[in-house]
C-alpha cells in the first residue's frame, strides 16, 4: 500500500514539472507579445511609413534643378518602382557628395552640338558618261550577267559603252545612277562592277 502511495506521489510531482514547464512557456510568449519594449520597435516602424507617405502626398512635384536632395529623392522613387524591394530590405541612398560629383562627371562629358563632327558623306557623283564610244567601237556589254541587250540600250543611251566606265564605278556614282536611271538596283543586286572588271 506505501509503494502505490509513493508512486502516485512520484507521478504527481512530475505532472506538476511538466504542468509549470508548460505554464512557463506559455507566459513567456505571451508577454513577449504584449511587452511594450518587444511592441515599439514595431510601432515606431508603421508610424515612420505613415509619415513618410503623408509628406509624399504634401509634396509637390520639384524638377531636377532645384536641389540635390530632389535629385536623391527622384533617384529613390526609381528604384523603388524598378525594383520590388521588401519593407524589411535597407535601400542604399546616394550621398550629396556622390550626386554632386555625379552631376560634375555629367558636365565634363557633356558635348555641345556644335562640337560633334558630322560625318562627311561622299556626294553623289555623276559617273564617267561618253558622248559616243570611244575609237567608235563600243563593248559588248551583254557579256555581263543580268545585262540582256534591253539594257545595254539604256546604258549606253546614257552615255555607257565600255566596261572600265561600269568597272569604276563608285557608291557615290551609284547614288546618282539610282536618281537618274532605273538599272542601278539591278546593277548593284548583279554586282556589274565586279564582272566589269574581269573583261578589262
């Protein structure tokens, strides 16, 4: 009888461990949530973003040049619209001096129009044409593939009668072929000047 009573105290004091081991516990997760320490780190939080989103809608909109800090601010608002950037996640805020020496490496490359050389592209150029052919024999310019006897008529109705004048042409004579003749795609598409060259 003293062995069934013993045990049953022995179970009853490890009921009661387990009992105030849990009680523990509970209380102190539950006073971590309501500790106002634990509670204002939290609270200090929203009441910061609350404020920053009441002085963005007071705000009105500046350009980029009235101070550096407009710049910093506008720089912000960029990232955050190209980046999706967690409330938690530390966004890195240029400092004056970096926007000052920024807006001071703009200046020095910047070029004025003036300053830039245009390209010189070469005129189009009316190339060698001939009254009549040259010791009165003209060549046979059919020998050049895509050239029947239609267009050899035309070339030399305008003033073309021998391969070195095809041969030397140029892009610029191209460009004036192209505005005053109708075979010049054709003579660039055949490569003319290339097969020219080959009966010189």
């Amino acid at each position: 009888m003293l062995e069934i009573a013993s045990e049953i105290i022995v179970c009853l004091l490890i009921a009661a461990a387990i009992g105030a081991a849990i009680g523990y516990l509970v209380c102190k997760s539950l006073s971590e949530k309501t500790d106002p320490a634990a509670v204002k780190p939290h609270r200090e939080k929203k009441a910061a973003e609350k404020e920053k989103e009441v002085v963005a809608e007071k705000t009105p909109e500046k350009t980029l040049e009235e101070t550096p800090e407009v710049i910093q601010e506008v720089m912000i608002e960029e990232v955050l619209e190209t980046e999706e950037i967690s409330p938690t996640e530390e966004v890195e805020i240029p400092t004056e001096d970096a926007i000052e020496k920024a807006l001071e490496a703009l200046e020095e490359i910047d070029v004025q129009d003036d300053e830039i050389p245009e390209a010189k592209e070469e005129p189009a150029k009316k190339p060698e044409l001939l009254s009549s052919p040259r010791n009165g024999k003209k060549d046979a310019l059919t020998k050049i593939k895509g050239l029947g006897p239609k267009l050899e008529e035309k070339l030399n109705t305008a003033g073309i009668y021998h391969f070195d004048q095809i041969a030397s042409w140029t892009e610029a004579d191209f460009e004036w072929l192209g505005e005053n003749t109708t075979f010049a795609s054709r003579a660039k598409k055949d490569d003319w000047v290339a097969q020219a060259k080959s009966f010189i």
